[in-house]
C-alpha cells in the first residue's frame, strides 16, 4: 500500500462455507487489510458493509454463515485499528438507475428494514465520504428516499453526527 491515501473496501463473501465464509473474508480479511492501511500510514479507510451489521440472527445470518455477525465484528476491528474510518451501511442494494433519487444519510439507529439504494448512489456516497474530511471517524447507513435526486445529502453528510 505504499503510497496509498485512501482505502475502499467493499468486500464481501459468497460463501457460508470453506475457506471464503465470512469469518475469514469479512472479519480476517478487514483485520489484515487494516494492518496494512495503518503499517503505511493510509489516511482513511473507507469500508461498505451493511445497515445491520452485528446483528445476530434472522435468515441473513441462517443461511450466509453469520454473516451480519462477522460484517459488525470487521467494523469493530477497523474501528480499533486506529486507522482513520468511515463505515458507510448501505439499505439493500438494488440495481436501479442511480441519481434519480433522494440520498438519505442516518444514524445507523435510524435504518428500517425494507429501505433500499442503488449501486450507482452507493458508489456516490462512498466517493464523497472518501475526500471529506467531517466523515472521519464516522458510521452512518444510507438509502434512497422517495424525492428526486439532490445534493442535500451531501450538506447533511458534513454537518451530522452519525456516529
């Protein structure tokens, strides 16, 4: 990572078994990759896991090998790490048009089920959160609202506290 200043994780596993289940990609993969970010003094470390992560039970974690368990386990670690953060919690992710919508940014608190956001708006707030600096630090989940696209989200993202 020499020379890196900003790391994007969007790892996730596939697999609720064998040598790609969620302990070792989402946990132990976060935990090796935050070693590294911090060994060459990477400035921020972006990671997108999940509105509920930590969560224990549900059909989630039944059928993707914990896998909400292990995604709050990784935040916990990166948090721990002493690197400088931004965990972004998307809604479910949908493969609808991208900027068509209202962004809300929240308190993780305020997340519901059933809220959704584009891989397109995702992406959007995973790029702003990387250059601002009032995201350091920061957890917060993200989902599509019901208006039209703004740029509203952005002006909350800098000016909340989302921890």
């Amino acid at each position: 990572m020499t020379g890196v200043d900003i790391v994007i994780s969007a790892v996730a596993t596939a697999m609720p078994i064998g040598g790609n289940r969620p302990d070792k990609v989402d946990y132990e993969g976060t935990i090796n990759l935050a070693k590294a970010a911090k060994a060459a003094g990477v400035q921020r470390f972006v990671i997108i896991t999940s509105s509920v992560s930590g969560k224990r039970g549900g059909i989630m974690n039944f059928i993707g090998g914990d896998v909400l368990v292990w995604k709050g386990k990784a935040e916990e670690a990166l948090v721990a790490s002493g690197v400088p953060y931004v965990v972004v919690g998307p809604a479910r992710i949908n493969d609808d048009a991208g900027g068509e919508k209202q962004i809300n940014v929240m308190p993780r608190k305020q997340y519901q089920s059933g809220m959704m956001i584009t891989h397109a708006d995702l992406a959007s707030v995973v790029i702003a959160v990387a250059g601002l600096p009032a995201a350091t630090n920061r957890s917060f989940s993200v989902s599509n609202g019901e208006g039209g696209a703004d740029a509203v989200w952005q002006q909350k993202l800098a000016s909340m506290r989302l921890k």
